[in-house]
C-alpha cells in the first residue's frame, strides 16, 4: 500500500557541504543532493566565508545564509527550484556589496 504525502515526513538536513560550485545536503534519511551554487546567485557571488556562515533551522527543513541574506527550504532545493531573485534585484544586491549603491535623490 502507497503512503500518502502526508504520512512522510519531511526531508530534514543532517549535514552541508559548499564546494566552488555546488551546494551538497546530506539528508537524514540517508539520501545526499546537490544543487549547483549558479542556481542560487547570492551564493554564488558570496565569499567562501559568507558561504559557511549557515544557521540550519526548522528541525533542519530550512537553511538561511544571514550574511548574504538567501533563505532555502530543503524541500525546494530537492524539487529543483532555483532562485526567484530577478535580475535587477541581484543587480542593487551585488552594487551594495561593492560600495557602489547609488541612491537618487
């Protein structure tokens, strides 16, 4: 007999991993994914410091870089989604970062 969705709990994280491009979840059920680090530009662009600055929460359903400001469900990154961010958002981001926000009066 098939589970339902709702009988399966949800994936959790156990570990993560962040190499020069990819984004790599050890799952609590046992499974490991990764996620290429181009599909999330603001981790993309972040320093390898800013990238290990990860605050896991939830019960490990959520992942949220404070220092780059990127929030990712688990459960997002194993359906596949990549950033919603649009490019001229990412563009006022990345500007802030290198000083060179320029504000109109």
């Amino acid at each position: 007999m098939a589970s339902s969705k709702s009988n399966q709990q949800e994936p959790r994280i156990k570990e993560i991993s962040i190499t020069e491009d990819s984004l790599i979840l050890d799952l609590v059920d046992g499974r490991t994914i990764s996620a290429p680090l181009l599909w999330y530009p603001r981790l993309w662009h972040g320093t390898p410091k800013e990238r290990q600055h990860i605050e896991i929460f939830g019960e490990g359903k959520y992942l949220h870089w404070p220092d780059l400001d990127e929030d990712l469900t688990v459960a997002g990154i194993l359906e596949g989604h990549r950033s919603y961010e649009g490019p001229i958002s990412l563009q006022k981001w990345l500007d802030s970062r290198n000083g060179q926000d320029k504000q109109t009066a």
